[in-house]
C-alpha cells in the first residue's frame, strides 16, 4: 500500500469517527435537550411518528411475554378499571 492510499484510508476512518460522534452528540442534544415536542395534542413528523410508534410496539412485544388479556369483562371488571 502507498503513501496515497494509506493517507486516503486514514482519512476515510478519521472522516467515519467524527460522522459517528457527531451523531451521537445530536442524539444526545435531542433527547436530553427536550428539542423534540412528543406531546400527544400535536401531530409529529412522520419519521417522529414512525419511531415513537416502533419503539412502542417493540417495548410492548418484548415484555409482554404470554400475557393474555382476558377473554370477557364483566361489570366488576369494568367498574374497578373506572376513575
């Protein structure tokens, strides 16, 4: 390998690391900043949307194991899920 593609190859894996920190510094930035409005009376972006909505399904399917919900409800079982 030459001086050329040597310097070429440095840089390609200087210009990645500070691709990946600067991503790392805008996720942080954003979650921990409060940049991002997730409240629920105002639309999101469809890529906000999209991963507030997949996190969600994934953190449900992933802890919900074999929990089945109950077949019937009945009158008790409503009243005591009432405020």
């Amino acid at each position: 390998m030459n001086d050329s593609h040597r310097s070429l190859s440095v840089g390609v894996v200087i210009g990645l690391i500070v691709a990946a920190l600067t991503g790392i510094v805008i996720l942080l930035l954003v979650t921990y900043g409060g940049i991002y409005n997730i409240a629920a009376s105002e639309d999101h972006t469809s890529f906000g949307r999209w991963a507030l909505t997949t996190t969600m399904k994934n953190s449900i399917q992933s802890r919900a194991g074999s929990m089945k919900a109950p077949g019937n409800f009945s009158d008790q079982m409503v009243a005591a899920g009432a405020p």
